[in-house]
C-alpha cells in the first residue's frame, strides 16, 4: 500500500467527505471497477494511478474484485483503450510527429452516468472520465509508438497530430495538423503575384477578362513556391501568407518579404529546407528566390501575421513634360510627413473606401531624364505608392504630381526591403 495516499485516508478529519466511507457507498452501490472507483479519489495526495487507488480501497473495505465489463460506470470502456491506441497508430505511422493530442466523443449514457455519479457521490477529488480516458489512451499510445522505436509526446496547445476516440461508435480519427515554415521570398521579376491570383469575373473558370486562364497574373510566388514544399514534405495542400503584399508588377528585393508556408497534412516535417530554397530557385529559374527558411515558431507567425513595417521603395517615375533637377528635389522633399491617403480607386471594390493617415519616413529623388525621375521612399506599413505619386486624382495629399504641377506616373515600383525589424523615425532633414 502506498504510504501517502493511504495516510490521507486515515487524516481527512477536516474534510466535509470522509474517503473511506465514500468508498464503501460506491462499492455498494453496485459492481463498479477499479478505474472507476479510484477515478473519484484522483485528487488524493500520491503518485498512484487510479486503478491503483481503487484497488486500495477495494482491498481495505473488504471487497472481493469487480469484472471491468461488469462495471456500471464503464462497461468496461478501459479494457477498450490498448485497441482505440491500436488504431490511432496504424493511422498515424505513416506520419512524422513528436507530438500528439488525444481528446474523446463521450457517449450519452456515459455522459449521463459521469452526472449521476457526481449527484449521488460528491467527491471533491474526482476527475472527469474524459481526462482519465484521454490520458489512459495517450499512455497505451506511447507505448505503442517505444516497440516502434518512434517518440512523441502529448503536446496540448500545438499538438502535430491529433485523434479523437468516439466511443459509441468505436472510431478513432486522425487529425494532422499544418507544418508551418517560415521564410522571406525575393520575387526579382514583374508580373508575378503573391499568391494566385484568381479572375474576379469568371472566378477561375476562364473567360474574355483573363484570357481564358482563370487568372489575372501568368503566375505567383504561391504557385512556384508551394509545389516542391509538397514534394518536401509529402503534404497535400500548401498556402502563402505574406507579411503584407506587393502588386504583381513590382519586384520584391533585398532580404526579402517574411512570409509563412503551411502544408496541410504533411507525412514530413523535418525537410531539408536548403534543398527547398535551391529547388524554388532552380524551378522559377531564379525569378523567385528564398531566403531565411526555417520552421515558424509561434512568435514568428504572430510577426508575420499581425506585423505593420515600414518598408523601403525605389520608384521610377515619368512626367507628362519636362521638369528641372530643382523643382523635383523640392517636391521630393515635401513628400516626407503625414500623407492623407484614401483607399486607392483600384483597390476601392476590394477594399473598405476610407481616408488612412500615413508617414513618409525619407525620400529622396534624381532625374534620370527631363522626363523620367527615381525615387528612393521609406514609407509606413499601409502607404500606397503609386498613389503617392500620381495624386489618385486627389484622393493622396500631398503628392508628387500637385507638388510638381506636373503630371507623374510610376512606370517601375521595387520593394528593396521591409523594414520589419527596424524601428524607422521621421527623417526631417529635408524640411
Ligand atoms: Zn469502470
Ligand atoms: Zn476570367
């Protein structure tokens, strides 16, 4: 007998239940097993299972043992545990996890006798047959998975494979849940898209609008990425998220855009990430690249998720008559501070129409032409820049063209770097 679990039931003076007459009123109750029994006494103090804590208690009030199927709480449900394991492996060996999560379907009638038993048999120690259960089938898994040489363990909050047991039915299902990567993509040529980028018209069923592809850019670092993390990780669906987004015609530079991978039921997790890079590379043949690949831990999804960074633009910019190397540094210069921008006309059927205060960190500008200008812009998380520069027609202010009292356009936009890891400050040399 365990030393502190039968000294509690002696020393329970103080407490409004005593352990050993509970006992004796479940026993008499009617055949109850030793899960069962010992269930209502799990709180006790002692490393005891429950089984064990019944055992003891059967043994100490003098009753003869109990056939588990004769039980009237459980009919026996614990017996049923080793073969529910059984099954969550056989579904699961084909998968690579180290950690995993059971959860339980209780049945009506078991649901029922769980309140019937704490009606008529209040314990202040007892744990709920769901954990019990829960607990029983991830131990009898673990077993399972050390004869097949495999390790996992029971993760609740980011578990990589789950199962759930219904028990009235005798099912378990298997649940595996996405691998998340992170990584920052370099898109080096235009026309590219993020993600694919489906026909709003035909929704992807092809029509006049999109040249009968479904879609309004040829293809998207989504498409070329997703496929050889497929191939990496045996998965069956993949998806792009971007920490904010570039149009198609612009180019991402620099380090990159953060972004994060999932692959939706994925056989591998653990990928050889520099085959996946070199092989995004090689298949895009160079237009995309990746950098910075490793998996997502929580803080980077956050980042990647709910982050606003300012990022850095070089436009090029073409003017409807000439200008002087003078009035463009001067508009240029009045560009930095607080732009009030409304939802660009483009963007307005997809986005909410409204009027979004934005800073111009620094900018800078060289005519590369009488007629053409570069621009070198820093600018907060949410600016847009084509806007800025054209005036949207009033709809940015200030901008580049009022500015300039000349008409201006961005021919060519690249991204040269996010600066999402940076704190970025007005910078009012130039006023
Ligand atoms: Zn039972
Ligand atoms: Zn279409």
């Amino acid at each position: 007998m365990e030393y502190s679990f039968a000294q509690t039931l002696c020393n329970t003076e103080n407490c409004d239940v005593d352990p050993l007459s509970l006992a004796q009123k479940l026993l008499a109750a009617g055949p109850i097993c030793d899960h069962c029994l010992g269930r209502r006494f799990a709180g006790l103090p002692g490393k005891l299972s429950n089984r064990e804590r019944g055992a003891i208690l059967r043994m100490a009030l003098g009753f003869g043992e109990t056939l588990p199927e004769e039980c009237w709480v459980c009919a026996g449900l614990f017996l049923r545990v080793p073969s529910w394991a059984e099954k969550a492996w056989e579904l699961a060996r084909e998968y690579e996890f180290k950690t995993f999560l059971f959860g339980v379907h209780l049945s009506p009638r078991l649901e029922a006798t769980e309140e019937f038993l704490a009606e008529r048999f209040p314990s202040p120690w007892a744990e709920p047959i769901r954990r019990h259960l829960n607990r029983a089938l991830g131990q009898a898994f673990e077993e399972i998975l050390g004869k097949e040489n495999r390790k996992a363990t029971v993760d609740y909050a980011r578990p990589e494979v789950q199962f759930l047991v219904d028990i009235e039915r005798d099912e378990v299902k298997l649940t595996v849940n996405p691998v998340v990567f992170y990584g920052r993509y370099r898109k080096l040529v235009r026309g590219i898209a993020q993600t694919l980028w489906t026909c709003p018209r035909c929704r992807g069923k092809g029509c006049e609008n999109c040249g009968g592809t479904g879609k309004l850019a040829a293809t998207s670092v989504e498409e070329l990425v997703v496929p050889v993390f497929l191939e990496a990780t045996g998965g069956i669906k993949g998806n792009l998220h971007g920490a904010g987004r570039e149009d198609a015609d612009a180019r991402m530079l620099g380090r990159g855009r953060p972004f994060l991978l999932s692959v939706e039921w994925p056989r591998r997790r653990n990928v050889d990430l520099t085959w996946v890079a070199e092989e995004v590379r090689r298949r895009s043949l160079g237009a995309v690249e990746i950098l910075d690949l490793q998996p997502a831990t929580p803080e980077l999804e956050e980042r990647v998720k709910t982050g606003k960074f300012a990022k850095r633009y070089r436009a090029k910019v073409s003017f409807s008559v000439p200008v002087s190397e003078e009035d463009f540094r001067r508009a240029v210069a009045g560009l930095v501070g607080e732009i009030q921008q409304r939802t660009p006309a483009r963007v307005r059927e997809r986005r909410a129409d409204l009027v979004r205060r934005r800073r111009v960190f620094s900018a800078q500008g060289r005519l590369l032409s009488p007629t053409e200008g570069e621009l070198v812009l820093t600018c907060e998380a949410g600016l847009y820049v084509k806007e800025l520069v054209s005036g949207d027609q009033g709809g940015t202010k200030p901008n580049l063209s009022e500015l300039l009292g000349v008409s201006a356009q961005v021919t060519e936009l690249d991204v040269l770097d996010i600066l999402d890891d940076q704190n970025v400050v007005l910078d009012n040399a130039h006023e």
